[in-house]
C-alpha cells in the first residue's frame, strides 16, 4: 500500500503489562487485544515485539474493515492468587 508524501501514520495507545519471566524476559499483554502474547529477553526487547505485535494486529483488523478498539486502561491493580487444580488419573 503506497502512502501519499504527506501521509502520517495514525497513532494509536494501548495499555501493556509486561510480566518478568523467572527463566528471564517479559511476557507482554495487550488487555485491550485479547490473544496479543509475546515476549522478549528484555525489557526493550518486550517493547520492540509489543509494538510489532499491536502494530500488525490493527494493521489486519483495518485490512478486514473492522473497527479498531479502543484502549482498556488498567484502573485497578491486577489481582495476583494462586489456583490449585485437579486432574483427573494424575
């Protein structure tokens, strides 16, 4: 798709968590993008794919004539807690 000389990129925010890995790196959401995962082994590097992530995420949505959404900002802290689960024949 050719841009026009004076053409500028629509900016657009979202909101992103990044959670330290133990092995190392982040993992990175989009709340607002459900199914946008990714990860770097730093934080740049988190931001970097973040970026790309959202970027080729909207890119499609406008490629399929969907709307874009908007950001969900975070208001509340997230909640932390741990879920034990069973399986069965384990």
């Amino acid at each position: 798709m050719l841009r026009k000389k004076n053409d500028r990129p629509k900016l657009r925010d979202y909101t992103v968590l990044f959670e330290p890995l133990g092995e190392g790196g982040y993992m990175v959401v989009v709340p607002a993008l459900p199914g946008i995962v990714t990860c770097g082994e730093t934080l740049a590097e988190a931001r970097r794919m973040a970026s790309d992530a959202i970027r080729c995420h909207l890119e499609g949505l406008l490629k399929d004539g969907e709307p874009l959404p908007d950001d969900r900002p975070i208001r509340r802290e997230p909640v932390k807690e741990v879920l034990r689960v069973a399986l069965a024949g384990a």
